[in-house]
C-alpha cells in the first residue's frame, strides 16, 4: 500500500493562522468583557458622566443662568464666556477619568477600559475646543485632521517611536542637521501659533476697545503695546520651536538692530511719533485737523506707521505720524467740539440797523445746529455786529457757534445765508449794491459843444 504525502497549501496555512488570530483576540475581547473587572470600570465610567453632567449643569446656572447666545455687538468677554460654558463637562469628565486611571495603577488594578474612555474624552474635548472657538475653516480642518490624530497616537504612546524614525531622517548642511522631524515640528507649531497669535489679536484689542473705563487714545495706546508685545512673544517662541539659540543671536540680533535702526528709522520714528501722539493725547479718534500743507480731514484710525485722516469727499489720507509731530497742526476739535463761523453781508444806510439785528440773531438761532435758547450763555447766542462802514451799505456780520465742522455734511454757512436774504426781503430791507450816480453840472455848454461838432 502506497502513502501520499500531501502538500499543505501556504494560502491554506496563513488563512487558518489568521483565523486562529482573530479567534483568540474574539475570545480574550469576550473573556474581559464578561470579566467582573468590565463591569466594574463601566459602572465607573457611568457614574463619573453622571456626576459630571450634574456638576457642570449646575457651575453653569451658577455663570450663564439662562445659557442664551449673546446679542449682535455684545462684549467679547460675554462671547467668549458663552462659547467656553460648553466646555465645562468635558473638562471635568476628563478630569475624573484621569484620577480613576491613578488610582487604578496605584492599587494595581488592570483599568484598560478607564484609559480608552480618557482617550475618548480628550478627542471629543479638543474637537469641541476647535468647533467653538477656530472661526476659519483651514485652520479648523488643519487641526481637525492633523492635530487630533497626533494627540491620539500621544495619548496611546506611540508617537516616540514615530518621533524617533522621523528624526532618524535628517540631512546634514554643514553644520546644520535638518530632519523631518525638526521641519513637521516647526510647520505644525508654527500654524497653530499664527491661529493662536491672530486669535489672541483679536480679542485682547475688542477686550480693551470695550472696555468703558478708558479713554479712545489710552485704549489705542494699550492696543499697540498689546500688539507688540504680542509679536515679540510668538516671534520667540517660534525661534525657540526651530532650535535656534536664542543666547548666541544675541550679538548678531545687536547688530542687526542698529543696521536695521539706520535703515529703518523713519518707520521707527513714525511708530514711535504714534506713540507720543496717543501718550499726551493731543489727537483722539474723530478729531477734525488741519495739516501745515493744507490737508484736513476727521482722524478715523491710529495704525501703528500711520494716521487715517477721512475728507470730506470721501478720500482716506494716510498721513505719517511723524508729521503730526514735527510740523504745524490745527486740531479744531480738540478741547470743545463746539467752533464759532461767522457770515457777512450788507445792508443799505438807511435801514434801522438796532431792529435788523434783533431780526437776524432770531431767524438765525431758528436754525436746528445753531447753538441758541435762554438756557444757553449769552457769548454763545447768535450775534449780530456791525463789521465796517462801505461804500454802498453798512457792512454787518452774524455770529453763531455749533457742534461740528462748518463744511461736507454740516453746510450750515450756506442755509443761514439763505436764511438772512429771505429775512431781510420779507421785512423789505434793501441789500446795497454798488451804483454810480452822473450829474451834469452845465447843460448850456454841453449844447453848445453838441452844436459845433455838427
């Protein structure tokens, strides 16, 4: 009798040792889950969500007791604050979880369940921070697709390995050894610092623009020393992310700063021009100035080269602060928003000239931006004055304060020109005009010379 040896199939063998795998992960998975341990730490679990969810309900009655989105143009702070209430259960369910698994390693309990849950907790953490608080899409996404996976191969310790494969790729220039590692460190902190940079921006210059307390040039002041300081901050920290020495830039940092002071002093100069100006408060945001070269306008924005002064057509000029600084302004707003004008014109010698005065100060303080009434101090009524003594008439003028700038969108000179020629033609006053008066003196001879030329 003849015995075959069969073969084995390898497609056969690695089928069947793949089953047998999966057939002791299904049974280990069934043996802990049925274990009295898998009850315990979901019993855990379940009480600590529980507890959480009550703790965080009442902390937020106590912060935001109707829990209501903030109105249209509400306080950064209450935006902020609104958004940040729905953070307060994760924050404390990740805090419980985090105190179960120390103790569980403290008395030698296996609280693998407890770690995945914590695991799972961060993630939905973070993602609720980047739902509520990243506005851009990209920057959202980024973090979304980039920043999470990272945490979580952190959280289940595996990232040293990728981290130490990652540094083992490395070129060496020169002296400088770049790495994979050292470029995705440096692109992905440096995003997350241009959002936090930006984000923080934002929301430190709305907090202090808000806040009632302050003045408009002290509120500008302290926004550009918080955008400085800012800048120097995030500047630093990404030096110190690239692994530049921080301590051996500092001789070269010197002389770069006094190539760049050369340079560059005429920024310099503007920045710290806007600086002073904002310090003694000699411009604040909606002041009507006039330049020694004759440009005018309403200061409307501070920036930190520039000044944006608004004409009233509708141009923005952008003036260097230094300007402000080293040449002759005229701020008519300054002190008191309140400017006096005055209009001229005549009438004939013989007009009553004590009754058209009365008749003008009171068409004139009819006018609604004509600062005028009872109540008001008498140098601020409306004022009517002989000026001089013309040829054809007497010359008067009319003085009268009011709020604002006498031009654009405040033509109040115009209406009570207006105003004065249909007061003075209703009352039959003459407005004079200039006339030549010939008189002949000798009629004879001038027939006589009439004749001769004939």
């Amino acid at each position: 009798m003849t015995t075959t040896n069969r073969v084995s199939d390898p497609f056969d063998l690695a089928t069947n040792s793949l089953g047998t795998t999966l057939n002791q992960y299904w049974l280990t998975a069934q043996e802990a889950v049925l274990s009295m341990g898998f009850v315990v730490q979901l019993s855990i679990i379940l009480t600590i969500y529980l507890f959480a969810f009550l703790t965080a309900a009442q902390i937020r009655n106590r912060i935001a007791p109707a829990a209501k989105p903030p109105e249209s143009g509400a306080h950064t702070l209450k935006v902020l604050g609104h958004k940040l209430v729905g953070i307060i259960f994760p924050i404390l369910s990740i805090s419980f979880l985090k105190l179960s698994t120390v103790l569980g390693e403290q008395y030698q309990f296996d609280a693998w369940l407890l770690n995945v849950a914590l695991v799972v907790a961060v993630l939905l953490f973070l993602n609720t921070v980047v739902r509520a608080l990243v506005d851009s899409e990209n920057i959202a996404m980024f973090m979304r697709w980039v920043i999470l996976p990272i945490v979580f191969l952190h959280l289940v310790g595996i990232l040293p390995g990728i981290v130490a494969v990652m540094e083992s790729m490395a070129i060496t220039i020169g002296n400088v050894q770049v790495s994979s590692y050292g470029v995705a460190r440096v692109v992905i902190f440096g995003v997350v610092l241009f959002w936090l940079g930006r984000a923080s921006r934002n929301v430190g210059k709305e907090i202090i623009r808000n806040h009632q307390k302050l003045d408009v040039t002290t509120k500008e002041v302290f926004t550009k020393v918080f955008e400085v300081a800012l800048f120097c901050v995030m500047f630093v920290l990404l030096l110190n992310i690239m692994g530049i020495n921080l301590t051996a830039l500092a001789v070269f940092g010197g002389a770069v700063g006094v190539g760049l002071g050369l340079g560059l002093q005429s920024i310099a100069s503007n920045f710290i021009s806007g600086i002073i100006i904002l310090m003694d408060h000699s411009l604040t945001i909606g002041d009507f100035v006039e330049l020694e070269d004759g440009s005018k306008g309403f200061v409307r924005e501070f920036r930190m080269r520039y000044t944006v002064l608004e004409t009233y057509d509708g141009k923005d000029i952008l003036v260097p602060n230094e300007k402000f600084i080293n040449s002759l302004m005229i701020n008519w707003t300054h002190k008191d928003p309140k400017q006096r004008y005055r209009i001229d014109f005549s009438v004939a010698y013989k007009t009553d000239i004590r009754a058209m005065c009365d008749i003008i100060k009171e068409a004139v303080g009819q006018h609604p931006q004509v600062i005028s009434g009872e109540d008001i101090p008498f140098e601020e009524r409306p004022d009517c004055e002989i000026d001089s003594f013309g040829d054809s008439g007497v010359n008067m003028f009319v003085e009268f304060w009011m709020v604002g700038i006498d031009d654009g969108k405040n033509r109040v000179g115009g209406d009570l020109l207006l105003i004065v020629f249909e007061t003075l033609r209703e009352h039959n006053i003459e407005i004079p005009f200039p006339q030549r008066e010939v008189r002949v003196l000798d009629g004879s001879a001038m027939t006589m010379r009439n004749t001769t030329s004939e």
